[in-house]
C-alpha cells in the first residue's frame, strides 16, 4: 500500500510507494509522520511543486463486504477489502433481552419519572404503582417527624404560585399579539414605535448570515446493524478523500427490483403492471390460508392432505435455525400428528427442513441506503473543510498558535466530482479487462483508469475489541 504525502503548506499530494525513500525523508527530518490510522501520512517540511495528478477512487459498495481502489493512470496505490459485522442485530437482541431480565430483578429501584397512570376516584389507590404508593408511605412519615417544617414549605409553595399566575397569563397575551403580528405581514416581524408597540415586539429583528454548511438529514428510522454498515462505507470514503488527491468517486449505487429478483430466482413470469399489485398473496385472505394454498392443502412432512382428513397448521419451517419469520417463505403446511413435541427434537421428522430460502437482505439494505450514504459524505467532508478553516482563520487572526514553524496546517479540500455506477457495467468492464470475480477487481473495473501496475491487496475484517453492547 503506498503512503500519503502532504506537503508544508498543508495540500495533498500524490501518494509514493518508495519505502525506501519515505524511511530517508523521516530519518533527515525532511518529513515527519502525520497519521498512521486509517491510511499511514507523512507531512514534507520542505517546499516543493504541487503538481498533481487525476486520482480516482472507486467503492464497490455492499451489504457485508467492502471494495475500494485508489488509481492513476500509472499505477493503483490503494486495493482493499472490507468485511463489515454481520452479528450486530443478534447482539443488540441479546442486550434488550438482558436488560428485561435485570429490570425485572429490581424491586426495590426508586422511581426516576412519575411513569404511573393517574386516574380518579375511588380507583386511584388501586392504579397507583408499586414504588410510587412506597414513595408516598416515605413521604407521609418525614411529614409526621417534623410537620411545622413541611407547612411553612407548602405556604411559600403556594404564595409563589399565586405569584406566577398574572405573569403567566401576560406572557401568553403577548406571544398571541406577537403571532398575529405576524400573520398580518405575511410571517415576517413587523417594526413599530415604541409608544404603540407591546413590549415584545420592539426589538428589531437581527439579521444573522446562515452557514453555508448544513448537516444533511438522516432517514426517519434506520435500524442499528443497517446504520453501521452504511456509515462504515461513509467512513473510508471521508478517509480516503482526506489522504488522497481524488477527483473524481466512482460509487457502485445498487438500484434493485426486488420483485424481479424473485421472479428470476423461481422461474416464473416477470411481473409487469398489474402483476406487481398481485402477489402470492392476491386474493387470499390470511397468511394461513395462502400457505395452504401455495402447498396445495398437504403436509410437506407426510403428504396427507385434507381429502385424507388431516388438519393442517402453519409451521415455522426453519426453527431449528432460531428463525421464526411469519414470511410465506418461511412458513409450511404441517399435520397435527406431524406438529408433535417429539418431532421438533433434534433428530426429529421436524428438525432440518432446509429448503431453499433466497435472501433479499442486501438488495433491500443497498435500496435504502443509496442515497444516504452520498449525502452523509458531502455533510461530513463539509463539516471538516469548516473546521479547517476555522483553523486557519484564527492562526491568520493571531488568536490561535500553529503546532510547529516546519509544517502548516492542512487546507481545506474540494468536493471531488461525483459518478455513480451500476453492477451490470461493473461486470462487463471486468469481463473486458479479463479480471476474476471478488469486490477488490470490481472496485478496479469501475472508472476510466486501469494501471498495468497493481497494489498488492489488503484484506481487513472488522473484529470486536470487547462484548460493547452487552456491557452498556
């Protein structure tokens, strides 16, 4: 893998696979070491030309492994793969279910938040919670311990609500003068004299320049284990732009019909129109009942069907799996002499169904996350170009030192221009370059450049340091 250079003034310049040279340069005091994570930069401490050259990176993006490939026209400094988590959801599982066990065990937990439902009447004693009747029980005896304490408390109390009360109701006939105010004017302040004017109003509205960076704003809900893996790819991206001189991103932007993927892996008809409104569960009324129908009205573990007399139920095909989805593909028609204890037993007619189940887990994980992932790139490589030149606005100011006389802070960078790209011409650009199946040569079959000259790969799996999620 080749090394980042930056030079004294804080630019990017192209990356060198000299070693030998690099051990040289930090040796003489010619360069000293910036970073060594994620990718190993040195800074020059002397001037040199900042002639730079085109830089693609290319990002074949996944659901559990990552390609990238950073190339030139004369070589490729940068070939890696990573492997993303693929237990996340199982761990975060597991926590909520430990977390159920030991807030069942706490009895004897005072109540953070009055989370108790309040009623009226007779019923209120019933309604009351465990911990908040306990609290009253604890409040009643400190009364009886020292009474005259508790009434000279309850007579301020009350004296300053009174207190509150006209202040309140003006503030609130402000604030309704205020919004028609502005409704009169179209939303916006109006601006009168002083001796007309409520006293809200007279102050005149400052104006204030916006920023011209604003974070982009994240889907309403995205699951934890698809935000991890989604702001992993948001990760090298940002990375890599900061260490190398890139100009132009190539993404892979998977773009999946997943009802065609279906019709394909089955062999049936691709819907077209209509045919995407109808299912396999168009015109039946319950899950149970399309199971049955979809088996013909039999048990897939005896054959006995309902002309024998059988009664069917729907079972979950794949438990022994710790798979208990309510999908129609995960479900089967089973007798009730078959659905029996015993045959759920390791070794039993039950156990090891295995039919083939085709996952659309990373079609669907790559549909919802296509777009996220360009547009948290874009806010994060905004938000460290702002703080850089804050940076450099104060050191220009004189309000802020630099580190060292040697070498200057890092400038900010431009947005590299962005192309997106598909799987099917990434398959045929590999096909034409002659290369072998794995996400590090579909990486290298996107863009415009392919050096003669390859980086030897480096593969890295993402590994736990601890059991995080359990301990929290």
């Amino acid at each position: 893998m080749a090394v980042c250079v930056i030079s004294k003034n804080g630019e990017r310049l192209m990356p060198t696979r000299r070693n030998g040279k690099v051990r040289r340069l930090l040796e003489s005091g010619g360069a000293v070491i910036k970073s060594y994570k994620p990718y190993f930069t040195i800074q020059l401490t002397y001037d040199t030309p900042g002639y730079v050259q085109d830089v693609e990176d290319c990002m074949d993006t996944g659901y559990k492994r990552i390609g990238c490939s950073v190339k030139s026209e004369k070589c490729e400094y940068l070939s890696e793969q990573r492997d993303l988590l693929t237990d996340e959801k199982k761990r975060h599982d597991a926590r909520r279910r430990y977390r159920c066990t030991r807030r069942r065990h706490l009895r004897n937990r005072k109540p953070r938040f009055n989370n108790r439902r309040k009623t009226k009447g007779k019923d209120r004693k019933k309604r009351k919670g465990v911990c908040q009747r306990r609290q009253e029980r604890k409040n009643a005896k400190r009364r009886a311990k020292d009474p005259k304490w508790y009434e000279t408390v309850d007579t301020m109390f009350a004296k300053s609500k009174a207190e509150k009360k006209p202040v309140k109701s003006k503030i609130r006939k402000q604030q309704k003068e205020e919004k028609a105010l502005l409704k009169e004017d179209n939303n916006t302040p109006c601006v009168k004299h002083p001796e007309t004017a409520p006293s809200a109003v007279q102050a005149v509205p400052v104006e204030v320049a916006e920023s011209s960076w604003k974070p982009i704003e994240a889907p309403k809900y995205l699951a934890p284990s698809i935000r991890n893996k989604a702001d992993r790819h948001v990760d090298l991206l940002v990375a890599q732009v900061l260490c190398f001189p890139v100009r132009h991103l190539y993404v892979e932007m998977g773009d999946f019909d997943i009802a065609v993927l279906k019709a394909l892996n089955e062999g049936t008809p691709i819907p077209e129109g209509e045919g995407y409104q109808r299912g396999k569960r168009y015109g039946i009324e319950s899950l149970r009942a399309a199971v049955f129908a979809r088996d013909g009205h039999r048990c897939l573990f005896c054959g006995c069907g309902i002309e024998e007399g059988a009664e069917l139920c729907a079972h979950h095909a794949y438990y022994w799996r710790k798979q208990h989805g309510n999908s129609l593909d995960e479900l089967a028609s089973c007798c009730r002499k078959c659905h029996t204890t015993a045959n759920h037993q390791k070794g039993g007619l039950l156990w090891g169904f295995d039919k083939k189940l085709k996952s659309y887990a990373a079609p669907a994980f790559m549909n919802s996350v296509r777009y996220y992932i360009i547009d948290s790139f874009k806010s994060r490589l905004e938000q460290v170009n702002r703080q850089r030149q804050e940076i450099l606005d104060r050191i220009a100011s004189g309000e802020l030192m630099p580190d060292s006389n040697e070498v200057s802070p890092l400038q900010p960078i431009p947005m590299p221009e962005i192309h997106f790209t598909y799987g099917a011409a990434t398959k045929l650009a590999r096909k034409d370059l002659k290369l072998e199946k794995s996400h590090v040569n579909d990486a290298y079959a996107m863009g415009t450049m392919h050096p003669s000259a390859r980086a030897e790969v480096q593969h890295y799996k993402k590994l736990r340091r601890n059991n995080r999620i359990l301990s929290k």
